[in-house]
C-alpha cells in the first residue's frame, strides 16, 4: 500500500473528519433529490443508441447513471448532459492493472478524452470480485484500485472522481441483526486494505444488496412487507433499540458495523445496485411486476425525502436501482432478464408513476437516478 498507509493517529483524523461530513450532507443537501441513480446494462439486443437512451434519462429527470464498461459511446453520447457518470474496468483487466504503467494508460485512454465534458464522477474497479467465481481476482483488487487513483492523481482529476468496488452482500458473514454485522473470515486479510483506501481516499463503499433474494430463499419467514418497504411493524435491533421498517436498510446498517468492527467507522456506505425483478421461474417467488413496482415506486418516495438509515438519520442513503433495462441477452435464470424499468427498445416494462413521483418535490430539484447489470448473489 506504500504511500497510501497513513498513522494511526492520522486515519482517526480521516474518519473524524468524514464522519462530521457525512453527518452534515444529510443536512446540506435535504432540498435536493440526488440520492438515486440508475444501472444502465448493455446486454440486450435491439437496445437503444445512447443518445436515445439520454433522451429517456431526461425525460425521467434521472441524472445519475452506473455503467459495467467504459463504452466510447455512451461517453461520447452523453458529453455535455447534466448526468454524473460511474463507469467501470471489468474484472478481466484486473490483473493488468496491478502495473502502475498499464493504469496510466488506461486511464489516459478511457478516462482523459471525455472529461470534463461527460460528468464521469467515479470508477467502479471490478464488480463483486470477492464472490465471484474467479478466487484469483481478489489479489489484483487493492492494487489495481490503487493504481488507478494514482493515475488519477497525476492528471489532477481525484478530487473529481472517486476510485471503489463493488461488493455483493454475501461478504457479510452476518448481518442480523444489522448491529451483529461482520464480514467473511476468509476476507480479514485484503478487507481492512479496501477499507483503508476508502478512508484514505474518501470514497465510498459500495454495496449491491437486494432484499428480494432474502424473500425468495424464506417467503415464509420474512414478511413481504418489510422486504417490498410497505407499511409494516418492522424489526428492533436488540442490542441497539434502532427500528428497521424495511430490509435494505438494515442490510446497509449491517455492513457499516462490519466495517466498524475493522476499525474504520467513518465510511460512507452507497448501494449500488438495488431491485426487483418483474418475472421469474416458478422456483423464483415473489418475482412479479405487483412486486417490483410496489419495491422501486417505494424506493423512489424516500429517496425523494432524502431519507437516510435507522443509523445514520442525517445522511442521505444513495442507491442506484438495477436497472433501467430489460437484459434479454444475460444468461441465467429468467429473473436475471427482467429486472427493468423499460425493455430494450425503451417501451415500458411496467409502470411506477416516475412523473407523479416527482412532481412531489421541488420543481427545480425534482431529480431521480438509475443502474444496471451484474451476476446477483444471494442476500
């Protein structure tokens, strides 16, 4: 980690400091509706041209996008746009990035050309790489990581943009209750040097947690309530009296105290990827559009109030929905195909009422965001 391993004494000014911000931004930005963004996945045939795909973002007032790639055309495309752009380096590039030379250069090729024009505000570095199914990735994760914000630092561009990860929550050895939170044994050894870079850094970790998963492996067990955001009697934490009305945010609570656990408190926690598929097999219950829309649709009305978790009452929670489209082309079980807002070609998969949704908060700030693909694991 070299130049990025700072004092004790010096981390705990980190965290403090990060702490202090975080609390305030709940404060900041409580006129603001920028706390959710979207997937924008590609493996779909028959999909819009980016610059269409623009037209819709706009017309949704959706200004935050994730993408899985550094598409040129999707960069090009959406140039001079009010949408803030996180694009990733696929997991397969990994091990080439572990060459301070090789990160350089991809960030003088992917990166360079299109800022500031396109709003790219961060890097994703691999996806779900501790539970993916190449084990071998998880060594080149830190350095890579590393060596793209330092080839972010020589051109003067990592106070724009922020350099993180990715995670499923099947690295959460525990999460409930949410203060029990604790991460997989196995990962002791590299989390605490993710976590340490994130603090160093100042970026966020990130999550793709996905209640439906829960749902579906114990219907009978967990109230569809909880996990759908309806009105419910939700959950109490034993062991810190906080209530929990619905299951992401206990999810992203969990994961704060994992990481607390390791010593590093003042991280802000952003899901990056959360949904509900539409459609699904018939071992895949709960997968229905009644479902997905009720999930999104309340997804959408707290973000609008800038909620944040039982936790962390006074920092907005960000959270990129998966996903904007329909993936036909994605293997997998059929929930994996149907778990967006729109189809391909940009016709409706269903209804959540986006316009009416919005038009509750103040016309100049009324502004939602979206994501999209990824292999889903396990909650």
């Amino acid at each position: 980690m070299g130049k990025l391993v700072l004092s004790k004494n010096l981390v705990l000014m980190h965290i403090l400091v990060a702490l202090i911000f975080l609390n305030l931004s709940g404060l900041m930005f409580i006129s603001d509706v920028e706390s959710l963004g979207i997937n924008y996945g590609q493996v779909a045939d028959n999909l819009l041209p980016p610059d269409k795909v623009l037209d819709l973002l706009r017309s949704l007032k959706l200004s935050k996008v994730r993408i899985y790639d550094t598409n040129p055309q999707i960069l090009t495309s959406f140039a001079n746009s009010t949408v803030q752009l996180i694009v990733t380096v696929e997991n397969e590039i990994l091990p080439t990035l572990t060459d301070p030379n090789q990160a350089v250069q991809w960030v003088y090729t992917h990166i360079e050309p299109y800022f500031p024009s396109t709003r790219i505000t961060g890097i994703s570095v691999g996806n779900e790489v501790f539970t993916g199914g190449d084990t071998t990735l998880i060594t080149y994760l830190v350095p890579a990581m590393v060596n793209i914000h330092a080839a972010l630092v020589r051109l003067g561009l990592d106070q724009f943009i922020k350099v993180s990860s990715p995670n499923s929550l099947a690295v959460l050895q525990e999460s409930y209750p949410p203060s029990a939170g604790s991460f997989q044994a196995e990962l002791n050894g590299v989390m605490p040097q993710i976590l340490r870079f994130l603090a160093t850094t100042k970026s966020p970790f990130w999550i793709n947690a996905y209640p439906y998963f829960a749902f579906k492996d114990e219907p009978n067990n967990i109230p569809l309530n909880y996990v759908l955001m309806n009105p419910n009697p939700g959950m109490l934490d034993p062991y810190t009296n906080l209530h929990y009305d619905n299951m992401l945010y206990a999810q992203v609570d969990a994961v704060i105290f994992a990481m607390a656990r390791l010593g590093f408190g003042g991280i802000e926690v952003r899901v990056s990827e959360t949904g509900w598929p539409s459609k699904g097999d018939s071992n895949e219950i709960g997968a229905t559009i009644e479902n997905a829309a009720t999930y999104n649709r309340n997804l959408f009305r707290r973000q609008l109030e800038n909620e944040g978790t039982p936790l962390r009452p006074n920092m907005r929670l960000e959270i990129y929905l998966f996903a904007l489209f329909n993936e036909d082309m994605k293997p997998g079980p059929t929930t994996e195909r149907n778990y967006g807002l729109f189809h391909p070609d940009g016709t409706m998969a269903y209804n959540i009422g986006l316009s009416a949704l919005s038009s509750h908060s103040s016309p100049s700030t009324a502004s939602i965001s979206l994501t999209s693909n990824a292999t889903k694991v396990k909650t």
